[in-house]
C-alpha cells in the first residue's frame, strides 16, 4: 500500500508540471534564438556527405587481413584516394574502396597488416597513388606504391587519339612470326603450367625487342617468387638489357614487383603501376613498348581474394580500354598465364596457338600460305602418333613417312 500511494503521488506531482503554464503578465526579455547544440563527434563522429581534404586525420576502426576500415570525424576521402598510417614501424599506404556509411570507408592495404590496432590515426594523402614514370624507372625495381627495392637511391619525382591500322610486331622468334604474330598494340596470352617456359618466353621477348627495336618494355611480376624475381633481373644484366652506373639511362627495361610473400592489396594493384609506367612511355615519349604481366592468374586470384573480403562479387569479364596504339605509341600487353600442362619446350605450341593476325591481307599470301602448310603437316603427324607407337613408321605410305621424318 505505501508503494501505491508513492506512486500515485508521483504521479500527480507529474501531470501538474505538464500542465503548468508561464504566466503573460512577464514576458520574457528579447533574446537571440537558441542555437542548437553542437553534435557530439567523439566515437563515432558526424554523419556527413561531405568529403574531407588532404590532411585529415581518421581513426583505424577494423582489420581484416588486407582489408582496413577508417573512420573519419566529418566527411569521407573520395574512391580511390591514398591513405596513410601514421605512427607504424613501416610506411602503409591504403587505397580506399568502399563507403560503409556512418563516416566509414574501407580500403585495401598494400603492404602488410601486422601491428595495426584499432585506434590508430590514419592521415589523407587527398590524392591517389602516383607513381615515378619515365626514363627515370629503366633499369630500376619498384612496387607497387613507388618505393624502390633494389638497394640502389630513390627514383626521381618527376611525372590518344587511337590508331586504326594493324600492324605486325616483330618479335625475332621464328614460331611465333611465323604461326602466331603478335599484334602491335595487341594482347597476349602465354598459356602454360609451372616451369614450361613462359618466362624463359618473356626474357627473349624483352631481349630482342630491346635490342633490335629500340623498344622499351615494363615488367609487372605478379606473385612472382623472390628468387624468380631475382634472376630474371641478373639474367636483363647479363644479356645487357638493364644497365647499371652511369650508363643505367640506356636500359630497355623496367621491372614492377609485387612477390609472393606480400599482401593481397600489393599483388591486386601492382599490374596497375605496370601500366601507369607503360602509358607514360607511351603517350609522352612516342615509344612503343611491351607490358608484360607474370603472371595474370595471380593478378586475377589476389583481386579475387581481395573482392571477397570487400563484400564484392568477382567480375566475370573485363574490358582493358587503356592498353592500345595510339598516333604516338603502343602497348603491346603479353599476359603469362599460368594453366596445368605438360612440360614442352619451348613454350609454344604450333598447333594449340591462334593469331588473329594470321590472315592473308594482313601478312602477305605468301606468309599464310606457308604457315597454314606447316600447321597442316603437325597436324598430320599428330594424327599419326598413335599409329606409330602401335605399328612403327614401317606400315605407313611413303608421304606419310616424309611427313613424320619432317617433323623429326
């Protein structure tokens, strides 16, 4: 009973100051109208459309493997602007991908996640990742945000209208002339298992471009392992493709890494330094020039990886609008992909391989016709290497023989 009369007498005392009303005999002085009271932005900050300018400072709110969300107090950083770890043992870039919502972003790092905690202040570069371009990166190794990794200074700082024609690109290799001819400022596949040879391919490639064409060429190494990736440097310095010393403004060549053992967000982007670097040759200097990429399956599966972790579905298709010859130069993409396969060498099959530029108003009547007449002779031969395993070359036609013994 106590408990019920305290609280009806609570409630009266109530209801009578929500009825009570001020009096208009004194009216209250004149004053300015209230202003509302300011947001409170600790925690979780104000929600805003607007995007922050360079040197806004953010907070790391999560960490998933190569994936970092950052909260910002007011505003979010545009797509695709650079941010960077403040107060980290080593220099980590993030690239922004995504708006959450709630004043949050998330990005892609593009080194290693390691000793990142929540809390930790993130600053806007305002800008996207750039890059060193020009003569400055021949000869030199660089990742994917700019720093050079071969022990040798810092890089310098300095930074189409579409042809229709096609043309030939000359590589020096007789079977690939002869039966698959690349396309200048075309696309390539190197399709074949591990150690098969696309490298091997590559470095000739780049060998003899170099040499014969005065051509330059970018190599982007995707997922490639630290040793591949340094033997593939000492062989460019032996062949004299990379020069060193004061002579290193002459090299034909510069190599992009992104290894094995970096993070998704170094390997999802490093093809993309590769080509930043290629169209600068390109649209400033009048070169053409080959971009290779080794290899374009890791490139595809760390974007893969990387769409995961973002929520994304993987794209099916893609269109690569940039890699083309313009009026000035061109850029001849070579893309090695790594598929199971038996151990052939060289790496190139006469058979399995395609060009669209074998045609004969391309390449002359007489080129086409001897390249479809050698094709029409592996053929025949593999037609027939069932037979000879089982019956030997005794049991053949004499035409038969002389195709087999050509092939030999």
């Amino acid at each position: 009973m106590a408990s019920r009369r305290l609280l009806c007498s609570l409630l009266r005392s109530a209801s009578g100051r929500s009825v009570s009303k001020p009096s208009n005999s004194n009216p209250p002085a004149s004053t300015a109208p209230s202003q509302p009271p300011p947001a409170k932005v600790a925690g979780r900050g104000k929600i805003t459309d607007e995007f922050t300018g360079p040197g806004a400072i953010g907070q790391v709110c999560q960490v998933i493997v190569a994936v970092v969300d950052v909260r910002f107090d007011e505003g979010l950083p545009p797509i695709l602007t650079a941010l960077e770890v403040m107060n980290h043992s080593i220099r980590l870039v993030l690239e922004v991908a995504q708006h959450l919502g709630e004043n949050m972003v998330r990005t892609i790092a593009m080194d290693g996640t390691e000793g990142l905690v929540r809390g930790q202040p993130i600053l806007n570069a305002g800008s996207p990742i750039t890059v060193p371009v020009g003569k400055a990166t021949l000869g030199r190794i660089i990742n994917v945000i700019e720093e050079p990794i071969d022990d040798k200074g810092e890089l310098s700082t300095s930074f189409a209208d579409q042809a229709t024609e096609q043309q030939i690109l000359v590589t020096g290799i007789k079977v690939v002339d002869l039966l698959a001819p690349y396309q200048r400022g075309g696309k390539i596949g190197l399709f074949g298992g591990a150690g098969v040879g696309k490298t091997v391919l590559t470095m000739e490639l780049i060998n003899n471009v170099g040499k014969a064409h005065g051509g330059f060429s970018v190599f982007a190494g995707v997922g490639e392992r630290t040793r591949e990736g340094n033997d593939l440097y000492r062989e460019m310095i032996e062949s004299g493709v990379i020069k060193l010393g004061d002579n290193q403004a002459e090299s034909k060549c510069a190599l992009v890494y992104g290894q094995m053992n970096e993070p998704l967000g170094a390997c999802a982007r490093v093809g993309l330094t590769g080509l930043t670097v290629a169209e600068h040759s390109r649209d400033a200097e009048g070169q053409d020039v080959l971009l290779f990429i080794d290899n374009i399956f890791c490139f595809t599966q760390a974007n893969s990886e990387v769409s995961a972790l973002l929520g994304r579905i993987p794209s099916a298709v893609g269109l690569q609008e940039r890699i083309t010859t313009t009026k000035k130069g061109s850029i001849t993409s070579v893309h090695a992909i790594y598929i199971s396969e038996l151990g052939i060498y060289p790496a190139v099959d006469p058979l399995d391989s395609a060009s669209r530029m074998l045609s004969p108003h391309i390449l002359g009547e007489e080129h086409y016709s001897t390249a479809r007449g050698l094709q029409k002779v592996l053929q025949n031969y593999k037609n027939l290497q069932d037979i000879i395993a089982i019956l030997g070359m005794d049991e053949f036609r004499e035409d038969d023989k002389f195709n087999c013994c050509s092939w030999s």
